[in-house]
C-alpha cells in the first residue's frame, strides 16, 4: 500500500477528511493499475463525509455515487480494505442522507461515518 494512503485511512478514521483526500490523492496520482481506482474511490467516500458535516447535499450524493464507480470492480478485500463493506457503508450513508434531504441534513449525526474496514493495520 502506498504510504499516503496509509495516512490518508488514518486521516479517514479520525474524521479528518480533507486531509484524508490530501494523502489519499497523492496516492492516487502515484499509482498505475486497479489500487489506483480504489484509492480514489476511498477519497470519494471521505469527500461526501465531508460535504456531508458541511451541509452540501448534492455534493456529498454526486461523490457517493462517483465512489461506487470506482469502488464497483472490487468484489473483495485489496490491501486488506474489505471494499464490500466500504461500498455498503457508502451506500447506507447515502440512504440516510436522502432520507433527511436537503432542508435536513444539518440533523446528520457523524456517528453514522464508519470507518474503513482496514484489516491489516500494523
């Protein structure tokens, strides 16, 4: 794994998400292949938290769905992010978020932002 993604998930899991997208980008900008779109679709994900406790709807609900696309391909773990759980937590922060709607979602509670599921964390 790149070592600014590493960061970047550590960032991710403190609720730090610009910073998040920061380390995760130069990681993405660095890497050629497949991990080069599961990192873009992890900042993606740290993004719409972000637009999300900012009070941006429809920016956090355009990179929900520009992380599922990037994060579609991946049926299993990579890396050792269990990218199946990533996608569905996305997906039930993107429920929750139509949910409340636009007018609402000053009423989001950050709890409901998992962290990645990272599984060889050393």
């Amino acid at each position: 794994m790149h070592p600014q993604a590493r960061l970047g998930l550590d960032y991710f899991d403190a609720g730090q998400y610009f910073e998040a997208h920061e380390a995760l980008e130069t990681a993405w900008r660095e890497t050629p292949g497949p991990q080069r779109a599961l990192y873009q679709g992890i900042l993606q994900v740290g993004v719409a938290y972000y637009h999300i406790l900012n009070g941006n709807f429809p920016g956090a609900l355009k990179m929900l769905a520009r992380a599922q696309e990037n994060l579609e391909p991946f049926s299993g773990p990579c890396l050792g992010i269990d990218v199946p759980q990533l996608r569905e937590d996305a997906r039930r922060v993107e429920q929750l978020v139509r949910a409340l709607g636009e007018t609402r979602l000053h009423e989001f509670n950050r709890a409901w932002l998992k962290p990645i599921p990272y599984h060889s964390r050393s």
